[in-house]
C-alpha cells in the first residue's frame, strides 16, 4: 500500500484526505486530519488487530497509563483495509529518551490482565506475510533461510524461563513509540499489546544498543529507569534472535518498490548468515 491508495480509502472513508497530512507509511499508513490521527491498514488480515488496539487504548485509559486514546470504539473496513480514529496529541516538547520509554513499561507492567484477551507476543507471526508481500523482490534463498530461522527461534522461545512475571507488554518498545507532550510522555502505537514474556520490551533496547547505535549512556539510563537489565538473564540472546530475524523479514515487505529497503534487507539478511552480531543496521 503506497500514500496514494492510503488516501483512496481515507475519501471513501468520508474523510478529508487531500487535507490529510502524512505522518508515516510502513505497516500502516498514519494520517493527522485535524484533531484526529487516522490509521489505515495494509490489509483485511488486520482488521482484528486494529480492533484489539482500539480495546487496548480505552482499558490503559482505564488503567490511568499515559497512551494515545481512540476517537471511536469501532474499527472500519473500507475496500479491504482496517481504519481507526484516535485523538492527536498535541505537538511534542521534546524527542523522547529510554528514561520515558522504561518508566511508561514499568506502568504497564504493573498492570494485571484487561479483561479482554490479549495474545501472545507472536514475534514471528508476521514473517511469512511480510515475505509474501516481497515476492520476487527478494531472493527465494533469502527468504528460506529467514523461514528456517523462525522456526528455529519459535521453537527455542517457547521453552524461555522467564525471569519477571508474564503479563502485558507493549510488544514494541523503542522510544519512537513515545511521544512527549506538555503534560509527560504517553504510548503509541498500540498494535503490539499482547500477553507475554516481560523480556520481550526489554530485548529491544538491548538490540537498539547493538545494531542500532543507541549510546551506552543511554542504554544505562534505561536499565537505571527500569530497575533491571535483560542482558542478564539467559534466555536474552533467544529473544534478541527472533526480533533479528522478524525485524529482517518486516523490511522485506517495502522491498518491491523502495531500492533503499532492499539494500537494508539484503544489509541485515547478510549479518544474520555470518553470524555478526555488531553490523549496523539502519532504522527503517
């Protein structure tokens, strides 16, 4: 889906789109039209998701955890692709840092179950999608070897011994994923909410601090924020190899009409076969 056909469905969802601004394109396309962000889904496999989202954002509400809040209660479908309304958030007074980032998960990692169910963290869930959504772009050699990596990292990850108790995670928690305003930082995207394995939004910054050029310093302050650094428990490096490997196969679905996603894909896929675990890789 390109900015083109995103603003198609956001006509025929009755909404202003030559007005629309364009805020960010990967999985979904989001728009800010007024006091509104509107997402809009790559495709109907989707719509569950978007409506979990929408259910995740009035239960934090809830809750009293800072997080973007839903305009409606209802996902649409509009010509095959999921569209949420939420309210905007006013104009950040600063980026956001791993300090905010590991306060807001200590949040919510406090909270107990919703009561709706959340899935399980299914890291890998999405590779086979985002390998299709490739297609001849990518090497079927690429692809296969991303295909038994899932499945080696899937199985591993179901025999983890947590170190902190099970319960809700974001599911994506980098800093991008926070945005502050005039009253604090709040959480966005809401997507990834699941029931899971803590670690999971610890690992990311662990990977952010070695594929991703996040500073050391940084990185401290987020393990000084949360009260505990994942790096030490054994099970890190299984995690850190399912997000590799899903973190690959999610560039692979921009491939067929953007050069500089393949040349990040063919970037990471490279690393993974050697086996380097300190090639750079670019935030796409």
């Amino acid at each position: 889906m390109d900015e083109a056909r995103a603003r198609e469905v956001l006509t025929r969802a009755g909404l202003d789109s030559a007005g629309a601004e364009l805020l960010a394109l990967g999985e979904n396309a989001v728009f800010g039209a007024g006091g509104l962000v509107v997402k809009v889904g790559r495709d109907p496999e989707l719509l569950a998701r978007a409506e979990r989202e929408l259910a995740v954002g009035r239960w934090l509400a809830g809750a009293g955890v800072p997080a973007v809040r839903p305009a409606e209660a209802e996902a649409l479908l509009v010509d095959g692709h999921p569209v949420t309304l939420w309210h905007r958030l006013p104009a950040a007074v600063r980026p956001a840092g791993p300090r905010d980032l590991a306060e807001l998960l200590r949040q919510v990692h406090a909270l107990g179950a919703p009561d709706f169910p959340l899935p399980p963290r299914e890291l890998l869930g999405g590779v086979e999608r985002w390998l299709r959504l490739a297609g001849g772009a990518i090497e079927e050699a690429d692809a296969e070897f991303l295909r038994a990596r899932r499945d080696a990292f899937a199985a591993e990850a179901a025999a983890l011994v947590p170190y902190l108790p099970p319960g809700p995670v974001h599911g994506d928690a980098l800093p991008r994923n926070v945005h502050v305003g005039p009253e604090g930082p709040v959480l966005v995207d809401l997507e990834t909410f699941a029931s899971d394995l803590r670690e999971h939004d610890l690992v990311v910054m662990a990977l952010s601090r070695d594929r991703y050029g996040l500073p050391a310093e940084s990185y401290r302050d987020f393990v000084r924020a949360y009260g505990w650094d994942v790096r030490e428990w054994d099970g890190c490096a299984v995690l850190r190899g399912a997000r590799e490997t899903a973190s690959c196969a999610w560039v692979a679905q921009h491939t067929p009409a953007n050069p500089a996603a393949l040349a990040e894909f063919r970037r990471r896929v490279t690393s993974l076969r050697t086996a380097d675990p300190q090639t750079p890789w670019h935030p796409f």
